[in-house]
C-alpha cells in the first residue's frame, strides 16, 4: 500500500522543454481534461491579457479559459507558453494593432525621409 498523503495530489501536471526553444514549459490540465502548455513562474494581472488567453488555475490544478470583461482587477492568470516563445511567431492579439503596424510600416516605406543635412561644424575655442 502506498503513503497516505497529506496535501491532494494534482493532475499529472509538469515540466517539459519547448521543441522550439528549448525552455521549459507546464504541462497543465485543462477543465477539459486537455492539456496547456503554460509559461512557469508567471501569472500577470488578467486584466492585462485578452480574454482568450486568459487562463485560470483551479483549486484541483486543472485550468480554463477566463473570458470575463472585465475581470477583477487582482485577478491573476497564466499564459500560454506559445506566446512568451521567443522562437514562434507572436499570434495576432489584436488585429486592429496588428493593421495598424502594417499601415506605419507602409507609411514609413512611402514616407523614407531624407537625412538631415550634417551640422555645421563647431569652430575651435582654442
């Protein structure tokens, strides 16, 4: 027979390395009995992530999606580890910022500003 444990044991959850980057990531149940690949060590304000991505840890280890506008203002969350991933493209978050890039970048590439003129050299106090 096994140990009586003190505390609940979690759902399977634990670490595993990004194929991409090869940092470590939490392997998280969801309320679905799915799995998430979470940041570690991480939880921002969820008011600070769209509601999406917002994801909530219950109190038997499982997580879900938190899509309540607004949230509480101390409410804290945890992301996916594909969005922190420095080797996967940043999904689009917000289109309307996303086209608002592209209309600047576009906008930079008519605009190309000339160089200004080289200052006049300063004369010699000595």
């Amino acid at each position: 027979m096994g140990a009586l444990e003190e505390t609940p044991r979690r759902l399977g959850s634990g670490q595993s390395r990004c194929p991409y980057c090869g940092l470590p990531r939490d392997r998280v149940a969801t309320l679905e009995y799915d799995w998430v690949m979470l940041e570690p060590d991480m939880a921002p304000l969820a008011h600070t992530v769209p509601a999406e991505h917002r994801w909530i840890e219950l109190s038997d280890g499982r997580v879900t999606v938190y899509g309540v506008c607004p949230p509480d203002q101390f409410q804290r969350c945890r992301i996916e580890h594909r969005l922190a991933c420095p080797a996967q493209p940043l999904p689009d978050l917000w289109p309307w910022l996303t086209a608002l890039r592209g209309e600047n970048a576009r906008q930079a590439e008519r605009d190309e500003p000339n160089p200004p003129p080289p200052s006049e050299p300063w004369p010699d106090a000595g």
